[in-house]
C-alpha cells in the first residue's frame, strides 16, 4: 500500500543516516582514546565493556519494543544514542570518554527495532527484499561515513566536531522518525496481520509465544503507562518463551556463520600483507570494494528471492554453503587475485545470508515478537563479536591461514546442521510458497 512504501522509504533513509553517523566516529576512536592518554589494555577493556553491553540489552530493548511500541523505543534509543555521542564529542579524559559509551552500548539498537518494523508492515514474502534494501541503504551510509570522519579528522579538533555532527544526525532521525505517519502505519499494520491469518503458521515456537494481534495491539497502547516492574516482568516472560522455544538452531546457525565471518576479516589486512606483500591501503580499498558490492547484493534480493520461490530456508542454506567455500577459497589462495574473486563472491553470499537469516527466525518464530527475536538474534551476534578476536588470535599463532581456515570449520557445522533441520523448515517454505 502507498502508506507503507512510504513509511519503508522513510526506514531505508533512517538506516543509511544511522550508519553513516556512526561510521564517521567510530574509525577515529581508537586513535582519540590513545591522544587521551590511554594505554592499549584499557583501550581494550572499554571496547570489550561496549560490547558486553550491547551483549546484554539486545534482548531487553528488542522485547521491550515489542511492548511499549515501535515508535516510542525507536524515538528513546536514537534520542539516548544523541546523547552517548554528544557527551563523546565532550570526552576530554578517558572517564569521560568512557561514560560517553555507556547510553550507547545500552540503547544502540536502532538498526534491530527499524528492522522488527520493517517486518510488522510488509508481508513474509515480500520481507527478504524489504529487509536487502534496508541494508543496502544502510551499508551506503558505512561506505561513505568513514571518507567524511577521514576528512574532517584532519583539521585541529577534528575528532569533537566528527562526534558533534554525528550526534546532530542522530537527532535529525529523531525528527524524521517522530515526523513519520504512524497512524497510516497502524492501519497498514492492522490489515497485514488479518491478511496473514488464515496462513499463519502454526509452529511449536507460536504456540510458545502465544501472542495474538489483539492482545499486542492492546498491550502495545497501554503499556507505556504501566509501571517499570510490569514491563520487566512482561519482558522476562516473553524472553523466557523464546529461551524455551524451538528456535535455538537457527541461533546456533547465526552464531557459527557470524564467528566465521568475523574470523575471515579479523586479520585480513595484516595476512594479506605477511602472505603476498600487499600494503595496507589496498586491503582497505578491498574492503571498500566488497561492501560496494554488499549493496548491489541487496538491491537484487528481490529478483533472488523470487528465483527460490520464495524459499528462505533453501536460499539461506545455499549461501553458507558457498560462503563456506569461498572462505576455503581464500584460506588456500595462491595469489592476491584470487582473494580478490573471492572477496566479490563473499560479498554476495555474506549478504544474502545475513537477510536470509532474519527473515527465517522472523518467519519461524512468529512476528508477533519480531522485537524479541530480533534482539537475541543481535545478542548471539555480540557474543560472536566477544569470541572471534580471541579465537583468531589462538589461530594465527600457527599461521596467518589459521582464522580463516577455523573459520571454514564453523561454516562448515553451520551448513551440516541446516542440512540435519532441513524437513523442519520445508514447511515454512510451502507456506510462503502457497501465499504468492
């Protein structure tokens, strides 16, 4: 419907303003926290603080959206994210700059509840290719981010004035988001979820939930008002119906899929450089290179999609495989061209997963606590982030081959796993296959 094009368009600028932002900043950290007087181990240890809380609060703000609203969450962590980074562009001593990475590594979640909104307004066979666009827009805003920060990183302040500009897009996201024509979207909403009635799925992971329409509209415009504790306790409950559902293989697939790709890039610049005397600055360019071609593998999902027919599940398990391969590709890899071809690959493959992925707990889990399953899926994600520097780090102590080639291993488990679930999830595909 019109109301919901425009709303989804509205989402993609969102997504490619927040990563642009954060982009800006994030590259020029280090190097101001070090200015700070900072040594390398407490460089670390804040790093590793954000990470544990972003660990943590995926979850809790991913199901307290499904509570309070997508709007009302939406508004609070882009607003308390403005704040982390203007009291970053503040950050004088290293106290302040570590105070300044608390409301972000808490509230940073702006990118999962865009997403569970993006799944409440387009129907389930439509959401792979709503979900690629978003995150072509969004990467677009990571390619160009850190050229702008590398930019104005070179004038005397830099640094403050990145971060100031960074929390100014953040509230003008506010504003785009708080400007958005929500009463359209209810309507929209509210006639998605009739439409999929009669062909909703009727998985065990449902039944966990045990979420209607009704009752999360209805908690949706009344729990704002509620007390703190009851919204706690509404948010362990729901938790504890994803924790007990059936869904911790697909979990357990995004978490070994998401070490391997961060094992792959954990050391690339500095094996790249010790295996064929390739300079840095051409790893980066690489790099640049493939996440151009993350977008251009966002932007086709749709026509992808609809050469699986719609089959997630199929398509998700195709792309590990070859991401499997491409990353064995690379570990064995005899010449800096053959990186470079498998690179261009990997780009797709990693992108097309990554959406599939979604798009699978989304389509399983029910989208009544798209919210929820959103923010543990992001919280698998961090746990992967905790675990892959350390893994990559024992790896290369025997070669500069060892990340990847562990990395190969895991996608590896991944791809056998989806193969041993795969009568479970044949359903899932039928069901978007009859919708059509």
């Amino acid at each position: 419907p019109g109301a919901s094009a425009r709303f989804v368009r509205c989402l993609y600028a969102v997504g490619f303003l927040d990563l642009f932002g954060v982009s800006m900043v994030v590259p020029l950290m280090n190097l101001h926290i070090k200015s700070l007087g900072a040594s390398h181990t407490v460089a670390g240890i804040i790093g590793s603080l954000y990470g544990v809380m972003q660990l943590f609060s995926s979850t809790f703000v991913g199901c307290w959206s499904d509570i309070v609203g997508r709007r009302y969450s939406l508004l609070a962590c882009i607003l308390l994210s403005a704040l982390g980074y203007f009291l970053l562009a503040t950050s004088t001593t290293v106290f302040l700059f570590a105070i300044s990475r608390v409301p972000v590594g808490i509230f940073k979640h702006t990118l999962s509840i865009s997403k569970a909104l993006l799944s409440d307004l387009v129907s389930e066979r439509d959401r792979p290719l709503v979900m690629g666009r978003f995150n072509a827009a969004s990467s677009v805003g990571f390619i160009l981010g850190p050229v702008v920060g590398g930019y104005l990183a070179e004038f005397e302040g830099g640094f403050y004035q990145t971060s100031f500009i960074c929390a100014s897009i953040f509230l003008l996201n506010g504003g785009l988001v708080w400007m958005l024509p929500w009463s359209e979207e209810n309507t929209g909403n509210r006639e998605h979820h009739q439409d999929k009635g009669t062909n909703s799925i009727s998985a065990k992971s449902n039944h966990d939930l045990h979420l209607n329409s009704a009752t999360s509209r209805a908690v949706t415009n009344s729990s704002l008002f509620q007390s703190p504790w009851i919204q706690v306790a509404t948010v362990l409950k729901k938790i504890k119906g994803i924790a007990c559902s059936n869904l911790w293989d697909i979990f357990l697939v995004r978490f070994l899929v998401s070490v391997a790709i961060l094992l792959y890039y954990s050391n690339f610049t500095l094996a790249l450089e010790e295996r064929f005397g390739v300079k840095p600055l051409f790893a980066g360019y690489l790099m640049s290179y493939s996440s151009a071609l993350g977008v251009v593998a966002g932007c086709l999902l749709g026509p992808i999609t609809r050469f699986y027919r719609h089959n997630t599940y199929r398509l998700l398990l195709h792309s590990s495989t070859f991401t499997c391969l491409l990353v064995f590709l690379y570990a064995l890899a005899p010449s800096i061209w053959m990186v470079v071809l498998s690179s261009t690959f990997l780009a797709f493959s990693t992108t097309i997963g990554r959406t599939c992925i979604i798009d699978l707990e989304l389509t399983v889990g029910g989208n009544e606590a798209s919210g929820t399953l959103l923010g543990v899926g992001q919280s698998v994600t961090s746990v992967g982030r905790i675990i892959a520097p350390l893994l990559s780090g024992i790896a290369q102590e025997f070669s500069p081959c060892g990340p990847p080639s562990l990395a190969v291993g895991l996608a590896l488990v991944a791809v056998v796993i989806m193969n041993a679930n795969k009568q479970k999830y044949h359903s899932h595909g039928s069901v978007k296959l009859k919708n059509q």
